[in-house]
C-alpha cells in the first residue's frame, strides 16, 4: 500500500505562483510574436534584430507552456512535476545569470538579479523540504 502525503502549503503556493507566470509567458511570448518587427525597432539597440525577437517570443511561449505543465503537476503532486520544477528552475537561472554575465548589472538586469535570487530559493526548497519530498514521492 502506497501513503500519499498531502501537499505542502509551499507546493501549493508554488503551484499558483507557476500558474500566473505561465499564463504571462504565454500572453507575453504571442505578444511579441505577433509583431517581431515592430518590437525590434522600438528597441534603442542595433545589434538586436527581428530574429532575436522572434527567439525571444518563442523562448517565453515555450518556458510558459512548461511553467503551465509544472503548475498543474505542482497541484495534483506528480513526481514528473518535481522533476520538470527543478528543470525549469535551473533552466531560468541559468538564462538570467547569462544575461546578467553578458549585459553586466544595469539598471534593465536588476529583475535577473531577483530571478537568480528567488530560482535558488526555490531550487533549495524543492530539494531540501522533507515535506515536499514526501508529497512528490511514489
């Protein structure tokens, strides 16, 4: 017989936080792919093209989708959910420490500062929490 533990309040705060944020990725992602162009010239920077647009639309259509999947495994406590949170999460950090590496801390990066910040918060959490990985556990 298999004990199924209940979710923790944190999972299922974590599970309505990825919620939200999956469906602004989505909506921002289709935003910015509905005109790349338009987008590209509002940007005061020449080295940033219509294609790095488009890359950047599809990169948050495709993180939002998988924050949606991770949201509702969060919710029902799949142990692939688990997984693909802590995917997600070294993926975004990963992403937003580049960012900051390459830009350098300026007054536009200070949100990658946070995302670094709060991704290790949640990295710590998913992996270290004896209740979270007794609810995620078969």
């Amino acid at each position: 017989m298999t004990v199924k533990y209940a979710r923790p309040f944190g999972v299922t705060l974590l599970a309505i936080v990825g919620f939200l944020v999956a469906l602004f990725l989505i909506a921002a992602g289709a935003l910015i792919l509905d005109d790349p162009a338009g987008m590209a010239a509002e940007i005061d920077d020449p080295d940033i093209s219509e294609d790095d647009v488009k890359m950047t639309g599809y990169i948050a259509l495709a993180i939002g989708i998988f924050a949606l999947l991770m949201a509702i495994g969060f919710w029902t406590t799949q142990t692939w959910a688990w997984i693909l949170g802590i995917l997600i999460t070294l993926a975004v950090i990963g992403y937003s420490a580049y960012i900051l590496y390459t830009i350098g801390l300026q007054e536009k990066t200070y949100g990658d500062v946070g995302v670094v910040v709060g991704g290790l918060i949640m990295l710590g959490y998913l992996l270290f929490d004896k209740d979270v990985r007794l609810a995620f556990s078969d």
